[in-house]
C-alpha cells in the first residue's frame, strides 16, 4: 500500500486506474456480503450447529462436517494377537468379545474385505503437546462410564503420561487448554473420552514402544479415546458414506495445531505431510475405522468470504494492477 502522501503526487491517470480497480472491486465485495448473510438466515450447519450424528473435519484448507451413519469398527483378522496372550484370534474366543483398537496395527483389509491400499485415509490429528506445561495428573480425563478393566484414566494416566512425555498431553486433558480446540469430543455430547460413533477406548501399547516410551508391547494399555481432530485429502472433502482408515497424527508444537475455523495450523493433507517432514508430527495406521461422508461445510465457505472481506483483503485487491 502506498503512503497516503505519496498517493496525493500520483499522476491523474495512475488516480483514474486506481479509481476504477476500486470501483471494479466494490460489486465483489458486495457480493460475498450478500452470501454471507443468506448462509447465515440460511440456518442448519451454517455456523457450526451439528446434528449429533456429526463432527467436523479439515480438508483442502476448508473446514468440512462428516455425518457418520454406523458405528466403528477394529478389525481384527485370524493371525492377530491384539490382546498379546500368544493366541491367535482364529482360537481365541475371548478376543472377539471386547473392540480392541490398535494404533500402529494394521489389518491387511478393511471392514468391506477390500485391501487397505484402496481405504480412504481419516488423518486423526492428537496434540501431544501441553499448552500450559501440565504438571498435574488430576487434570487427566477420567474413564466414560467407569471404562473397561484395568484401563488408565484419571490421574493414575496423569501420572503415567507425566512421566513418559514430561507434562500432560492436551491430548489426555478433562478439559484442554482455551488456546485450542478439538473437534472431538463431539459439541452436542462434550464427554471427555468420548466422541460420536467412535470407540471410547484406544490400545496404545504399540505406539508407546514404537515411540521408545517402553519395551516392545508385551499387553494391552486401554487408555479413553485422546481429544483429537480430523484431517481428510484434498480428493475426498466431498465424498458419500464410505469407510476410512484411522491414521492417528501425532501433532508434537502447538503452532502447528488447527484454529476452530480451519484458517491456521494443519488443515490439509499437504500441510500435514510437510510438519512431518520436519519431524513435527508422526504418523501411524491402526486397525480402527470409522463409516462416515464428508462434505464441505457452509462454515468453511463463510470463512473464506470473511477472509476476502477481511480490510487487508480490500486493500490487496483495490491495489491489483497499480
């Protein structure tokens, strides 16, 4: 932008161009007010409300809602041993009986029976990071519902994470710092632990030992299902009720974490791939998947006319072709 002094010396006709760049833009504007406000009378999802069977997600930089229409699933094939009693699932009864999600593991089929190399990726970003340095384990969520047995919660899982990442994963927090937010737990059913038609406990025993936190896993470390928030590829923002492979994100610096509106942070698959590249962030598979669509929000289409709106915006645009 020039300075205004500077602006006042400008030959007529460099005014006149900048006068009609102006004039050209203003309809513009105009316009994406006008969509504004039609989004916003139009009601729904619009600004954020979503139905219970729903949460939001990231993808192409927009924010986008999925609307999951069955519950989860962790599959388990015939030579797998999730529970670690040297028992293949094929003779072992008992492992049927209870969901076992394993991050790290990874079934050779997904839940059609189709081959996994051909599953639809749901990048699940975990913050890993304490905003605050956490020191305390009582700010541990505890288990939904009592959980299963022998599973961590609480502040014996405060303590636990305390002492294997130095402070109190956002992660594992009852409630996470206001800094940031997740999108799950859900908003119409905010129980820690917990979010829409997904598990509420996870096995992390494979990704502690693959992270060099313990030796090789050797049992099942149940812990509540971590706060986290999604990420889909650019190709699938729009897409029918399908089946996704749970991909879980470690997110290591808060400067990577996603704002509410999709805006900053990692809300694409590109700007996901390049935080790992520089080693701030870890990605797994895992035997877990989710039945969801997705679809573009309205609020994610409102923050980008916001954007254009915003004065900066106005001010790039009106000087176009000075």
């Amino acid at each position: 932008m020039r300075h205004p002094d500077r602006m006042k010396k400008q030959s007529p006709c460099v005014e006149s161009r900048h006068r009609s760049t102006t004039h050209n833009f203003l309809p513009r504007l105009w316009l994406a007010a006008a969509v504004l406000a039609c989004t916003a009378l139009a009601g729904g999802t619009a600004f954020g409300q979503l139905a219970p069977n729903q949460t939001h997600g990231f993808g192409n930089e927009r924010l986008v809602t999925f609307t999951y229409l069955q519950n989860f699933d962790c599959v388990d094939q015939p030579t797998m041993d999730l529970d670690f009693n040297h028992i293949m699932a094929q003779s072992d009864p008992n492992e049927m009986q209870t969901p076992i999600c394993q991050a790290v593991t990874e079934s050779s089929e997904d839940p059609t029976g189709g081959d996994i190399k051909h599953t639809a990726h749901l990048y699940v970003l975990i913050p890993m990071f304490s905003v605050d340095n956490d020191q305390n384990p009582n700010d541990a969520m505890p288990c939904p519902n009592g959980g299963r047995p022998g599973e961590l919660c609480g502040p014996a899982l405060g303590a636990k994470l305390i002492s294997l990442f130095g402070a109190l994963p956002e992660a594992w927090k009852a409630k996470v710092n206001p800094a940031i937010t997740t999108q799950c737990p859900d908003p119409n059913n905010p129980v820690p632990g917990t979010c829409t038609m997904h598990a509420s406990s996870v096995d992390l025993s494979e990704t502690l030992a693959a992270l060099g936190k313990t030796g090789p896993a050797s049992g099942n470390i149940f812990v509540p299902t971590p706060n986290h928030s999604h990420v889909v590829d650019n190709s699938r923002v729009n897409a029918g009720a399908i089946w996704w492979e749970v991909r879980p994100v470690l997110v290591m610096f808060q400067s990577d974490w996603p704002t509410a509106d999709g805006t900053k942070g990692i809300t694409s698959s590109k700007l996901m791939d390049d935080a790992e590249a520089a080693n701030r962030a870890i990605e797994v598979g895992s035997n877990f998947f989710l039945f969801f669509s997705s679809e573009q929000s309205a609020t994610g289409m409102t923050s980008h006319l916001q954007h254009l709106m915003h004065p900066s915006a106005t001010l790039s645009h009106t000087g176009a072709g000075q």
